[in-house]
C-alpha cells in the first residue's frame, strides 16, 4: 500500500517562505503582518488538503479492497472446474457446484474427502509440489488436481491450514495423446525364413498353389488390421501399420506364425516365417533400418519368430520350433573363402570361446586355430583356465605341439594391435566372452556361432556366421574348413577336438542332428577321429558320477511336467553335475523339460534342458540367459538356491500362462 501524504513533505518550502515574512516583518512591518496572516492560512490550508487527500486515498484503497474480495469470490464461485476447501483433517469447508457433480455420491460439509473419493491418494497429493498436479481417473475422466495451501491460524477460523483443490480436467487432452500414440506409424518386415526348402519339399505341381496360399495369409492378416502390405520379393514382405494395430497383434501373440505352419500342400517342411516390427513414431526409413535390425536378430534366433523394437529393448514372439537345416552349403563356402581372406590379411589371429568353455567351445577353436596354421599365420587361443568339462582334451593337449599356443588374456593383449583378427567361436556375447576387454583392442571382429542370437551382440563383427540350426560350432567349423584349403591337415587330436564338440552338443547324435551333421562328422571321421578315443575324453570321476547321482535323486517336479533339482555343494565342476544331471533327468517319463541349478563363484547357474517341445530357452533369456530351444542355461546373481527356484518356478509359470493364451 502506497505511503499517506504529511505536511512534513512541505517542510523546506514552508520554512523558506516562513523566512521571507520575518523579513518583511522587519523592514516593513505593516505589509509583514500582512503576509504572516496569509502564511498562516497557507499552512491551514496546506494542512486540512493533506487530510483531505490521505482520507480519500484510504477509502480508495478500502473500496478497492472490497471489489477485489468481491471479484475473487465472484471468480471462485463461478470457476468452470471443481474446486473444493478442506481443514487439516480434510473435511469439507466449501465447494462449488462443479464439485458437487464431480463427486460420486450426494455430499455436505461434515463428509471427509476420503469418504468421497476413495480412488485419490490424497498423501501422495500433499507430497507434491503445489505446481504439480497430480494425475487420476474419475467416473471415466482424467483430472489433474492441484493444490494451495493456506495457514490460518493467526486468524478466528477453527482450522490452522486450509487446503484448496482444485481439479482440472484433462481428458480431451488425454484422448489426443493416446491418439497420437495409436497412430504412430510401425514398420514390419517379413521374411519366409525357409521359402527355398519348402518349395524344393512341394511336389510342382502344388507350388504355385502354396505360393499362393503363403500371400493370401499374410496379405489378409495384416489387412484385417487395417496395415498396407506389399510383397517385393518372393520371399520378402513389407508392412505399414499403425501403433494400434501393432498393440492389437501383440495381443494375439503374432499368431499368423501358426497360421503359416499350418499351410499344407503338399510340402513336407513347415512353412515358418522371421518378422522385424521397428519401435513407433520413427521415420519411414529409420523406421524401415530399424525393422531390417529386428529381422536379422529373429533370423539370428533361428527364425520362426518375431522380434519387436520396444524403446532400448526387445520382445520375443514365437521361437517355439527347431531351425530347420539349411541343405545349401553356399553360405558355408562363401564364409568360408572370406575368412580364409580375413586371416591372410591379419598381423595375427586370436580365438576365443565363452567362459567355462565346453568341448564346443574349445574344439572348435582348435578346428579354427588349423585353419589359421594352414595359412602360415600367427594364431593363438586365448583360455585362462581349464574346467573339469575340458580337463580331459586339455591334458590330452599337452602331447601335442598347438598346446604352446593356448595363452592368458594379459598375454594376449601384450600382442593384440588394430590389424589383429580376433575370432569369437560359440558364443556372440560380449559379456560371455572368455575376455571382453580384447574386442575393444581390434576393428577385425568374426562371429561363429550356432547359439540363438539375443538382444546382447557383437556389433562391429566384420563376419557373422550364426546358424542356429546347426548342431554346434564345431559342425559349422569343419564344413569351413573344407572351403579354406584344399587339404584339411586336421590331425587326429584336432579331429577328435572337433568331433567332440559335435558329439557334446547332439548328445551323441541323439538331438539337432541333421544331414549336414553326420557329413561334417565323416569328414572328421576320415581325417583320423577315432570315437573311441573321443568317448574317453567324456570320462567322469567317481566323485562327479556320485554327485550326479545325488542331484537326479533330489530333483522335484512341478507342473506335471518339469523336473526341478539343485546341487548345494561347492565343487569346481558343480556347472559340468547340473549339465550332465540335466540331460538325464528327461530320461524321467512325462517329463518334457528339466532344469538344475547350482552354486557358483558369481552366482547361481541354471542349466535347462527340453525334449523340444517346450523352449528351455525362451524361459531361462527371461532370468537374462539363453541357447537353444532345447539347451539353454542362465547365471543368476544370487546365491541362494531357494531364491533362484522361485525365480525360475515363476518364469515357468509365466510361460504356460502366455502358452495358454495363444491356444
């Protein structure tokens, strides 16, 4: 409020002229007396003005108050949205009549804010900022509901601190978000994963006819959810749709995998599709790279399967079948000649496996580190310690002159230069890596591989070679090899390493084995591999046998169909029991998967196995893991082994949930 006028702001003027009169006074006294009686009615005057004024101002200022009272409580009152003032217990003081139809039930001044709506949290309400709405649904409507807050308590109200809320709705804002987000546009790219072999499978005279068929199923599928589908290739598909459509398939599992499946005409091999859906509210060419990345990855799964971009991550759809073999050898051959040319070219080379390497890992480096010696290069293989799962080929290494060529991750670094070749064998994880840190020292990255591809992935890889259809590494490496060099040069011990490899993996020969399995296994059968000397690489302990024993013994089942067992005991091979327990409890009747955890150094290891008709590996990549449709395994960071049975006991549970669902 503005300061009141005084008659002391007319001091220095009614002083000079209060000088002047005194002055006349004296020298001329009767015009002084004069001028001191019109003085003296100057300051009257002066004086009553001042008065005058202030008094005006004041009622100014009262006046004003009193319109601006009026005004706020005018515009209060006739609010376009709910408002409503509670005390400190939250009871009604006042609300207008926006408030009243806003509230569920017929209300009045004695009623809590709880009573009324119980659906608020109004704590949560009272923890925010007062610019801070707070967000809620109400009789179908989306409020945003703001809060001042006023103490009191220095004046005569009963309360110490009134709460004003008011409610702002919002829900025509919300209705155009949501659908700006439906309409987002999605790109999806589809391919026919095993169009050659299903066609090559059709007698000819039905080929067009499921050519046709194949079209017709996924032109109509897509166009019942209102998506555009253009097909640019015989085996190749592009889809536009919008978000909504995208969340509406989802929902169905993507199901027109089934719908595929079941094609029938004529051809003895399924038709399976691999789908890449890129994230929503992209670019159409962002959108469409972003679809490519997605496809590789279902295709690097094995196929049969969708994979969509959500934000930084991904969702699995399918991946429920085998990978169908693939009879071509070209891309063998193709790959083959080019890492013949990759490894002229390197200064020298490295090889390396996954952590706790098996006999995969291990013997298809060695099946590697030949082709490398063959080409008179420099090649090492990088392991640190031996496992009980390779302790036999190790010490059987020891007689033989590439033994000199196993070395540390310390010594391979030493060496390591950005002309080096480094080759990733059984495995594309960077974290499973027997040495993550030296894929930072190289630009000259190789990917072999015949694990599912996950979301994890060596990217700048030079050369991808993953085929999940392929019973191991040491299958994919042996069929290289005879593109890389005229004579194979394998000797016996290279060809039992490699022939171990494929023996461990297909549970001698019993699973994923393909054509193409029992060729690589006769090339290495007449390179020298003797089976004999190869079962006696597999030998186990007495101890080990014992321990195997307890874990099967012990074991549960649960879902009628799962067979669940634990190995408690610390013991340097306890990954190699639960390995080897694993395979052997689906030797149970009725028991179509199995799963044995044990304890370890970092953690819990889970080790899965499935008779192939439920995937071992879509259950344990939800516990961060992965492999195959029937061998799959997974570390968890916990060790407590009752804990990790409830993990995996849920992500079980999960996926019967989600198996019901598409049926």
């Amino acid at each position: 409020m503005r300061d009141k006028y005084d008659i002391k702001n007319f001091g220095t003027y009614l002083i000079f002229s209060l000088i002047i009169v005194l002055a006349l006074i004296y020298f001329k006294p009767i015009i002084g007396v004069i001028f001191l009686f019109a003085y003296a009615y100057i300051i009257y005057y002066t004086w009553t003005s001042v008065n005058k004024k202030n008094d005006d101002i004041v009622e100014y200022l009262e006046d004003m108050g009193k319109n601006f009272n009026t005004v706020t409580k005018q515009a209060i009152f006739n609010m376009p949205f709910p408002i409503v003032l509670v005390d400190e217990n939250r009871k009604f003081i006042w609300y207008n009549s926006e408030f009243t139809e806003l509230a569920s039930e017929e209300i009045n001044i004695d009623m809590n804010m709880e009573d009324v709506f119980n659906n608020i949290d109004f704590d949560e309400i009272y923890k925010l900022d007062s610019n801070t709405p707070y967000k809620c649904i109400h009789k179908g409507k989306y409020y945003d509901i703001f809060h001042r807050v006023a103490d009191v308590s220095k004046s005569s109200s009963a309360s110490n601190e009134i709460t004003m809320l008011y409610f702002i709705d919002t829900t025509e804002f919300k209705n155009l978000e949501e659908k700006y987000f439906s309409e987002r546009a999605v790109v999806a790219k589809i391919e026919v994963d095993n169009y050659d072999e299903a066609m090559d499978s059709t007698p000819s005279a039905n080929r067009p006819l499921l050519i046709a068929d194949i079209d017709s199923t996924i032109s109509n599928y897509f166009k019942s959810f209102d998506s555009l589908v253009r097909k640019y290739d015989n085996d190749m598909y592009l889809v536009l749709m919008n978000y909504n459509s995208l969340k509406q398939i989802k929902e169905k599992r993507f199901d027109i995998l089934d719908d595929l499946r079941e094609l029938d005409k004529g051809n003895t091999i399924p038709i399976t599709l691999s789908i890449g859906v890129s994230s929503g509210g992209l670019g159409f060419l962002e959108g469409y790279q972003e679809a490519d990345t997605c496809l590789d990855l279902a295709l690097g799964r094995g196929g049969d399967q969708v994979v969509v971009r959500v934000e930084d991550n991904y969702e699995f759809f399918g991946g429920k079948t085998k990978a169908v073999e693939k009879r071509n050898k070209v891309k063998a051959r193709v790959l083959g000649v080019a890492l013949k040319q990759l490894i002229d070219s390197a200064e020298n080379v490295f090889i390396m496996g996954h952590k706790n390497s098996d006999m995969d890992a291990i013997g298809s480096a060695i099946g590697i580190l030949r082709a490398v010696l063959n080409r008179n290069k420099e090649g090492y293989i990088v392991l640190n310690e031996s496992n009980p799962s390779i302790d036999n080929l190790m010490e059987r290494m020891k007689k033989e002159d590439i033994y000199e060529r196993i070395i540390s991750t310390d010594f391979a670094k030493g060496k390591m230069t950005q002309r080096s070749l480094l080759i990733l064998v059984d495995n594309h994880k960077p974290s499973f890596a027997e040495a993550p840190e030296l894929i930072e020292l190289t630009t000259q990255i190789v990917l072999i591989d015949h694990h599912r591809r996950s979301k994890e992935f060596v990217h700048n890889a030079v050369l991808t070679y993953i085929e999940p259809y392929a019973s191991s590494t040491s299958e994919l490496v042996t069929e290289m090899l005879t593109y890389m060099n005229q004579e194979l040069n394998l000797t016996h011990f290279e060809a039992d390493a490699l022939m171990s490899g494929i023996v461990v993996d297909t549970k001698n020969f019993s699973f994923k084995t393909g054509v193409r399995t029992f060729e690589a296994a006769s090339t290495l059968r007449r390179a020298g591999a003797d089976m004999l000397k190869v079962k006696e690489l597999f030998q186990d302990d007495l101890d080990t046998m014992q321990n195997k024993a307890v874990v099967i013994h012990n074991a549960t089942v649960v879902f009628e169909e799962f067979a669940i067992s634990k190995f408690d005991k610390e013991s340097k091979n306890s990954i190699l029991i639960a390995a080897q327990a694993a395979d052997e409890l689906l030797d149970i009747n009725n028991i179509n998967a199995s799963f044995v955890m044990s304890k370890g150094e970092d953690g819990i290891h889970i080790s899965g196995r499935s008779r192939g008709n439920i995937s071992v590996q879509l259950i344990l990549e939800k516990l961060g893991g992965g492999g195959h449709l029937n061998m799959a395994g997974a570390k968890l960071d916990t060790k407590d082994l009752d804990e990790a049975e409830k993990m995996l006991i849920a992500v079980i549970e999960e996926y019967l949930k989600n198996e019901k669902e598409v049926e």
